[in-house]
C-alpha cells in the first residue's frame, strides 16, 4: 500500500539553527494521515525534543494531534495546552498544519518539518493512481492514461521525441506516457479517434484563485451549517415523497412486542384467551425508563410468545386476533382541554399513553416532560433527515393542528416560553403549512434548515436553533431545551383529545426496489410483510432491507418484525458489495463526526480490545449516527466497533 | 482535495454516440458532485443508456471489481463507459477495463487542503522545503501567484496581486503577520533558492 505521508522532520543541524533562536518553546506534532493507521504515535515528537534537550532548551509542553489542519478543531483544543511563558511554538507536519497553528497562536510558529515534494494528488484510496486536477481533463483522448501526470513534461499532444526504449528521457525508470496511450488505443482500435483529435491547448487560467475561494466558501458553508461536520447523502426522498397517505387496513393478527422502547420492556398484562380491546393496556411499564402497551386491535389473544423484531432480534411480544369489530377500549375518552389539564396530569396522560420517542430512539416521552431544569425551548423535530423516509413529512402535511397542540402541551408542561418545529428546506409545502398555521401563536415559529444529516439528532438540533453545545454526557435540559419529534407530538395531542394511547403511526415503504412505495397511516403490531406485499414487493432479491432509514435503521433478514412505536420506514435499497479494508488516516469521519470524536480511532481501539482507549476518546458519546461508516474510504464497519466499545465500556462501572 | 465539475454539453454529446454504461462516484460528493447535473444528463440519454453504478471510491481498487460484477453484462453491451468522477477514478476504471472505450464526463479541480472532505483556508504545495520560517507561518509557494521566495514582485496593486487580482497580495499578507508577530528581521535572511529536484 502506498504511503503518502506528507512531512519529514528537518535535518537536526537545520533544527539546531532554529532553536538557537529561541527558548521556552511548545511543540505540536501531527499524527500524519494518508498512510496506513499502523503507528499509534509518530517517532518525530521524541527525535525533535531529544535535540532541544541536547541544547539545553525549556520546553514549555508538548501535544499531539490528528489532523493538524482540521482549524475548527485545533482552534477548540490548542490554546489551552500552551503554557504561560512559552514564546515560541514549534510545528511538526506538512505545510497546512504549520500554517493553521500559525493562524491560531499569537507566538512565533516555527516548521520543524519539511512536507515531502510528490506529484499530482491520488484519489481517496491509497492508490498510484495521480490526477494532477488540471481542470480539463484528456483522458478521453488518451484512453484514459493521463498525459499530464503519467508525462514528465506533461505532453498533451503526443511524444517528445525523446524517449528511448519505450522509456523517459527525463526519468528513464519511467515507461514513456505516450508509448502506453498509443498502445492501449491501437489495442482498443481507437487510433483513428487520436488522429482526428485538434491540437490541445493547456488553459492554466482555468483554475482561478476566485473560482477556488468561491468553492472553499461555498462547500464550508455548508459543511459548518449549523454545527461540526456531518454528511448530505442523496436524499431520495422522490420515491414517496407525492404519495398520499394511504390508511392501512388493520392487520387480522396483531404482534406487539413489549419492547418498542428504551429501557425495560414492558410485562404483559392480558392472557392468552383474553378478549382485549383497542386501546385496552396489554403490557405495563415495568420501571422508570419503560413504557406501557396497547392493543392496536380488537380480539383474541392467541399467544404471548417470542416473535421477531426489528432491532432485538426476537422479543417477547402479544399476538392478537383481530375480530374486525374495532371496539374502542372504555379507558378511551377524551381528557378535556389544554387549558384545564396541569402539567402533572400531562405528564401522566403521556405517561399512560405509552408514548415514546416516534423517532427511532423510544425514549420514554414522560420522562423529558420532567426535567430538572428551567427550560426555554421546546424544540419539535421536522427534519426526517433521513434519505428516503417521507413519513413526518406527511404527518406534517396531514396532521399540521394536533403537531401544534401537542406542542402547546409540551410547552405548558415544561413552562417553556418558545416552540421552534425545525423542517429542512426539501420540505416546502410542509414549511408553508406550518408557518400559515403558527402565525396564530406568537411564542411558537417554524425555523426552516438547510438539509444536512444528522439534523434531527437532539444535540444537533439545539446547536443549529440556539447555538448551545450540549456537554458530553449532558441532557438537553442542561441547556434549558426539551427535544421530541412530531410524531410524538402528534401522538401527545391524540392521547390527550381523544383519550387514544400510542397504537398506530405514519410510516413509509419505500427505496428503488419497492415496485410501489408509499406512506400509511398503520396500526402497531402490523407485519411489515404485509406492507411490503401491499406495495407490491421487493423487486430485486439483493437488495438491503431495513427497518428504517439508510443511515440508522436496521438492516433486516426478513420482514417478519412488525411495525413498532419507532417504525417510521421499511426500505429496500442498493447493496454495496464492497469489502472492508485497512484504515488510510484519510480523516475524513474526523470531518464529518458532528459529536466531534475521532472515529478512526474507535476501529483502531476495537480491533485491540483496547476498552479503556476507547473510553479515553469519548466513545460514550457518539449517538451512532452513521457519519463516520458512511464516508469511511475504507468501508470500515464503524458502528459495529462503536457499539462494542460502548458495551465493553458500560460493563466497567 | 479534488472536486469535479461536469463537462460541458458538446463535450458530453461527443462522448455518449452509442451505447453507453455510467458510473457516477459520491466518494467526493461530500466536497462537491454534481448530482443534479448529472441526473438530467443521464435522464436525457434514455435508452442509450445500458446501465448505472452509483457508488463511491471508485478510486479504491479492492472494491471497484466487486461493485462491477453485477453489471458485467451492461458494461459488455455499452460502447463505452462513462465515469462521472475525478480523473484518479477515471484512471482507475480505465485500467480495470483495459479492452473498453473509457471516458470522463468530469473536470476535476484542486481545493485547498489534502485530506478530509472540508475544503482549508490554506494550501501546501509539498514543496519539500518549508518556507514558513522566514515567513511567519503564511506560505509564499501558494499564496503567491509567482511563488517567489524572496519578497514582493512589486506588481501588487492596494495589496491585490497582480496576476490575479480578486487574490491578495501573499508577500503583504507575509509583512502584516511577521510585524504582528514582531519578527520583521527574519526577513534579512541570505537569498532562498528554490531546489525543484528536492
């Protein structure tokens, strides 16, 4: 594998002339990147500080960095590890590191490096493969062999003259580019093609300094919106996007597992042989983080057994019978006004209600409807940031006045001041909506965002409204915000005005091999077999089925699992074959990390069983969003190792 | 760090006269892809086209044989096939397919920075011979449009360069930040001579 590492440490006579310059110096060494992630900690740092002792120098302190260049970070971390006193500071890395810290500190910087001269950049995998990004490319005429770099002279309109034996005159270990373009073009019968061919002109002014600034500008605007990192993965929303709700037909047999949420699942409550009814409790929350269940049918209960699930893999679940009859459960009346009800009764409607976070996540909802914390913001998650799934944007669309009245109760129970329902800016006629019906409250406002996942995670969302960064391991109450999706609060308006607990949702069945992919409104307990077969299957038997979304659902070897509190989409998708290969330092989940950790780090660490590394780069942090695995060159499964570092972690306490 | 740009239409036409099979890379698409461009060129081929590979890193040869496996009977039916990334992508497809007409429907341009997918304000040549010490950490290869090494050309005009002037002039850049860094006499350094053999 290649190895493109960038600097070399300056010979130790030209170190000895610099630091005879100076005294009390601090040193910062980047980790190098583009090279195989084998070394933990590069030998500079040591080499560079063993001539500053040689010379009797005070070294104030030294650090080590990834990805020195990486501003927004080393801007974050650096100025407090330099020591008072320190008057000058020293670099180890190719020229951006040097550059960046020499933007960041008040102090002379020095370069105790040379980055090390290579041609043409290589691409995102390790590869020999040069492209010297000329603006213009030739290989079309080359037959894909580039004259600029493959040349020494950079020839685009055939041989010099001067090669000899099919060699370069320049570099005669080099094969003569132009010898290797004639030959694979007479060999694709293409010569004619090249003959034909006008003389070429290089345009140097092609790649102009505006032009450059113009897209630095542009696409770190977009990579910064709102906070750190993050991905914009084609969204694909067109598949169910202009579909109508559809409301599906209750299910003959209903499975409801008893975990549809965090925390404890719930104890079923009901017998095999009972008669149970809509609404009617089958399973009862059985701790503080746990939530109660409730019949989506009526009818018999036919078993109380394990059945597959979406995410658990089997789970205890209460499978009914469904008697057609819909008889509404007597515990299934409207609880009066907004304006009647307290906070303590809110939160024990939501409570019974079994109402979780209809995001994926299943928090139980009650639990954030306590917070310890004066709060400011109630924050309502429009976004479905998620490729593919259209389900909160048809809620939105169709369910605009309960959105705000559950938030009205959210605001009322946690004495909030402000609403916000953020919605991406794909989502127009749901923003328009929206915004018409808010007009009516002056401390509610629509705030529209610019598409980039994981918006909808809670710590993004409150960076990108309020700007507060929520701590590590702190709640968003710390920061005086309640989060919850739409879904959910449309879930807190239907318990509330109807009296009906959580048992049906909005979810879409959708991706390129659905034949036709749709939005429905369905009853929880639904197999997801029987959607997919509604919409007329999976058209390709390889493609990925998952229970979700792309980025964070679950990737299912059936659709046995029925649809759940959290089942906002069942897909099927394009499967990439592509196999997993060693880590290139190409940092690139570095950049897109919006809890800001250093992913490359956790494979590193998970591969060692390196429990207490992992514990030491944040791992508790990551909310496994999928960034990271998403733009890994190497196809490195990140979440999985994550995950393992986080249990492995949990287990330590 | 590279992005591409689409070509332009006669260029593309040219390319696409018969059959064609189209591989479009996101490997970069974080940085900039054309996506939409792209999806109504293609759109707009209709049944020429024999089919599409959307992927990513295509540059990574390990998993460019395994993405293509599924589409061998489309790429064997095409006339020629059409890579939608930059010219290491190219390259690397050209080469897995030796037998086939393979073209590039890009331009790929250089953004400052080698790694990640966040352009950076700065840009290092690899020179092989840092500079930055005599120049108070702003650098003259990139920064200034003649790479000199030894202080203004003198035809910077109100701090703009010359060559190009929505660019600022690096040499005054260079001035402003040794002043603020109280180092003005570095710049007394002997003559620095560029070694392009390094």
């Amino acid at each position: 594998m290649e190895n493109y590492t960038k600097y070399a440490l300056k010979p130790a006579e030209q170190l000895r002339e610099l630091l005879a310059q100076t005294d009390d110096i601090f040193v910062i060494a980047c980790n190098k990147c583009f090279k195989e992630f084998t070394v933990l900690e590069e030998p500079e740092l040591d080499a560079f500080l063993a001539v500053a002792k040689d010379m009797g120098k005070n070294v104030t302190g030294s650090a080590r960095a990834d990805f020195l260049c990486n501003k927004y970070i080393a801007q974050k971390k650096l100025p407090g590890l330099i020591p008072e006193g320190t008057k000058a500071v020293f670099v180890i890395s190719c020229g951006l590191g040097i550059q960046t810290i020499a933007d960041i500190v008040a102090l002379p910087v020095f370069a105790a490096s040379d980055s090390i001269n290579y041609t043409g950049h290589h691409g995102m995998a390790l590869t020999k493969k040069a492209c010297d990004a000329c603006a213009q490319c030739y290989l079309n005429i080359t037959g894909g062999i580039c004259p600029i770099v493959d040349c020494s002279k950079s020839l685009v309109n055939g041989q010099c003259g001067g090669a000899k034996d099919g060699k370069c005159e320049v570099s005669p270990d080099k094969d003569c580019a132009w010898e290797k373009i004639q030959q694979r073009l007479a060999a694709q019968g293409r010569l004619d093609e090249l003959k034909a061919q006008a003389v070429q002109i290089r345009d140097y002014s092609k790649v102009s300094h505006k032009l450059v600034a113009e897209y630095v500008a542009k696409i770190r605007d977009l990579r910064f919106a709102g906070y750190y990192g993050g991905v914009h993965p084609s969204e694909h929303k067109e598949f169910s996007e202009g579909k109508e709700l559809v409301t599906f037909p209750a299910p003959d047999i209903a499975v409801i597992p008893m975990a549809m949420h965090l925390g404890a699942p719930a104890n079923p409550v009901v017998q095999v042989g009972d008669y149970v009814k809509v609404g009617q409790m089958i399973g009862e929350a059985a701790g503080f983080i746990s939530a109660p269940v409730h019949a989506s049918v009526s009818g018999k209960v036919i078993a109380i057994e394990d059945r597959p699930h979406a995410n658990r893999g089997m789970c205890l679940s209460v499978v009914i019978e469904n008697d057609g009859t819909d008889t509404l459960h007597e515990s299934v009346v409207p609880h009066g006004t907004l304006e009647d009800l307290t906070p303590a009764e809110i939160i024990d409607i939501v409570k019974n209600a079994g109402i979780v976070g209809m995001g994926g996540a299943g928090f139980p909802t009650y639990v954030k409807l306590m917070p310890n914390k004066p709060i400011e913001y109630v924050l309502l998650n429009g976004c479905e940031c998620e490729p593919y799934l259209t389900a909160d944007h048809q809620l939105l669309l169709h369910y605009a006045d309960d959105v705000i009245f559950g938030l009205r109760a959210m605001m009322k129970t946690v004495d909030a001041p402000k609403g916000v329902i953020v919605i991406e800016d794909n989502k127009h006629d749901a923003i328009k909506l929206m915004q018409e019906k808010v007009a009516a409250y002056d401390n509610i406002e629509v705030c529209v965002a610019r598409t980039k996942y994981p918006q909808g995670a809670e710590k993004m969302l409150i960076k990108r409204v309020t700007g507060r960064m929520v701590p590590s391991g702190a709640l968003p109450a710390d920061v005086g915000c309640v989060v919850g999706n739409v879904s959910t609060t449309k879930a807190i308006a239907d318990a509330i005005k109807t009296g009906m607990p959580l048992t049906s949702r909005i979810t879409s069945v959708t991706g390129e091999y659905i034949k036709n992919p749709g939005n429905f409104l369905v009853r929880i307990g639904t197999p997801a077999a029987s959607l997919v077969e509604y919409c007329g299957g999976i058209t390709d038997e390889t493609a990925t089925v998952k229970a979700g979304g792309p980025m964070m659902g679950f990737v299912q070897n059936g659709l046995e699992a029925p649809i759940m509190k959290g089942s906002n989409g069942i897909i099927a998708i394009n499967t990439d074959p592509s196999r997993e290969v060693a880590c290139i330092k190409c940092g690139r989940c570095v950049d897109v990390c919006p809890m800001e950790l250093k992913p490359l780090w956790f494979a590193k660490y998970a591969d060692t069983e390196n429990w207490e590394g992992m514990k030491a780069q944040n791992v508790m942090d990551c909310m496994e969003c999928r960034c990271c695995e998403y733009i890994c060159s190497s196809k490195i499964p990140l979440v999985a190792k994550i995950k393992a570092g986080k249990n492995a972690v949990r287990g330590m306490k | 760090m590279l992005i591409t740009e689409l070509k332009s239409k006669e260029i593309l036409d040219s390319l696409t006269q018969g059959k064609v099979f189209i591989i479009n890379c996101h490997g970069c698409k974080e940085v900039s892809f054309p996506e939409k461009e792209a999806e109504e060129f293609e759109k707009a081929l209709g049944d020429k086209v024999t089919g599409i590979l959307t992927t990513d890193y295509v540059c990574n040869i390990d998993n460019l044989p395994l993405r293509l496996e599924k589409h061998a009977a489309a790429i064997e039916a095409a006339d020629t096939v059409l890579v939608l990334s930059c010219g290491v992508g190219v390259q690397t497809v050209a080469e897995h397919l030796p037998g086939k007409r393979v073209c590039a429907a890009c331009d790929t341009y250089a953004l400052p920075g080698h790694q990640g997918v966040t352009p950076l304000e700065h840009e290092c040549d690899q020179c092989g011979q840092c500079y930055l010490n005599i120049t108070g950490g702003t650098c003259p290869i990139t920064a200034c449009s003649k790479s000199l090494v030894n202080g203004q050309c003198g035809g910077a005009k109100n701090g703009m360069c010359e060559v190009d002037p929505t660019m600022e002039c690096g040499w005054e850049r260079i001035m402003r930040k040794l002043k603020q860094v109280d180092r003005l006499d570095v710049l007394k350094c002997p003559i620095q001579l560029r070694q392009y053999n390094k």
